[in-house]
C-alpha cells in the first residue's frame, strides 16, 4: 500500500466539500492534466455537453480548471464527491500534499 493510501486510510480528510472550498485556488494552480477528469463528468452528467466543450475549448489546464472550480459545477455534494474521488485515485500526491497543509 502506497504512503498516500495510508495515509488517506488513517487520517480524517474533510468532506469533499470542505475539500473542494479549501483547496480551491491551488487545484486550480496544481492538478496536472485535468482532462480525464472532464470526461468522467461529463460521464457523470456533471458537466452537460455544452459546459464539457467550453472547458475543453479552454487553451491552458490552469484556465480549465478555475472555469471548472469557480463555476457552479460542484455545488452539489455528488458532484464533489466524484470530483475528491476521483482526485485521490489518480493524483494522490497532491491531495496527500495539499491535506498535509
């Protein structure tokens, strides 16, 4: 088991609601090739075709990701539960990095 598997086993992460709000601008700044994770919400019906191919549209990661944070697309508490889930499974340093904060 990774250190960051443990680490998410044992510590008591905030909700990700709490996650989503804390960490907002240095997701923003951070997450690292953010396109899978448009995918799986739009997969998800996060995101409605319209609002996947604005992001997408976007030019930079940084851009892509404060349309996605600073929009209304993870107010409800399924989307940011997706969203967190998804973050710990595919970019866990990170969140193990930013919880560690």
């Amino acid at each position: 088991m990774s250190n960051c598997k443990k680490f998410f086993s044992v510590f008591s992460s905030p909700s990700a609601k709490e996650f989503v709000k804390k960490y907002r601008m240095q997701l923003i700044k951070r997450v690292a090739d953010p396109d899978p994770l448009f995918d799986l919400l739009l997969h998800k019906k996060v995101l409605s075709d319209h609002s996947y191919s604005e992001i997408k549209a976007l030019p930079t990661d940084e851009k892509k990701m404060s349309k996605l944070l600073m929009g209304p697309y993870l107010e409800a508490k399924p989307a940011c539960d997706i969203f967190y889930d998804f973050m710990k499974k595919e970019q866990p340093y990170l969140v193990f990095d930013l919880l560690q904060k």
